[in-house]
C-alpha cells in the first residue's frame, strides 16, 4: 500500500515518461497521505481501445488510482488527487493534433485487501 494504477491510451507510447512519472509520484504520495516510499507499488497499463465523447476526436487518457488503507482525510486524498493530475504534465510530452485528458482519483481499499 499505496497501490497505484496508471492507465494510458497506447497513442502516448512514445511520450509519456511513466517510470519517471511513478518514481517522482511516489514522494508526493509519501508526504501528502504519510505513506512509506517503499510501500508506494506503481502498474502502468496500456490501453488500447478509448472513445471521448461521441468519439471523433483525436484523444487520449491517462487516469491514475491511487488506492490507500483507510484513515485519511477527504481533503488529503484530494490534494493528493490534485497533485498526482498535475505532475502528469511534467512528464508528458505534446503530441501533434491529440487531446490528452488527464484524470486522478485516490480512494481507500476495501476491508478485503491483503498483502502478502
């Protein structure tokens, strides 16, 4: 814990910068939720296949989750939100012609979550 997923459209391939981003994430998460870097997980998934809107548009998404034990207040999971959108910027470069919708949202695992 912290477990976080990022899903990016496969038309940022070439432009988004994710390990980079994971790793300049995972202090952000340390100082706004008081989580241990070495807990901080980060999965990227590919995704292939995206409609924005009524799909004629040249898109694309990243949406990061951030799934964390419970305890934390709503207003520190929304500035951790925030934070985890706005660094999204930073390791993304432009591409010609494309949209990019940038996402975050950070919410509390179920009672049922285990590691092991």
């Amino acid at each position: 814990m912290p477990q976080i997923t990022v899903d990016y459209s496969a038309a940022l391939d070439d432009a988004f910068d994710r390990r980079g981003y994971a790793r300049a994430l995972h202090p952000v998460v340390v100082a706004t939720v008081a989580a241990r870097t070495e807990a901080c997980k980060t999965r990227t998934r590919r995704t292939e296949d995206l409609t924005v809107g009524d799909g004629t548009g040249r898109d694309a998404v990243v949406h990061v989750e951030v799934a964390l034990l419970a305890g934390r207040t709503e207003e520190a999971k929304a500035r951790l939100s925030q934070a985890a959108a706005a660094l999204v910027r930073d390791f993304l470069k432009p591409v010609e012609g494309l949209t990019v919708h940038v996402s975050a949202e950070v919410r509390d695992l179920d009672a049922s979550y285990r590691k092991a």
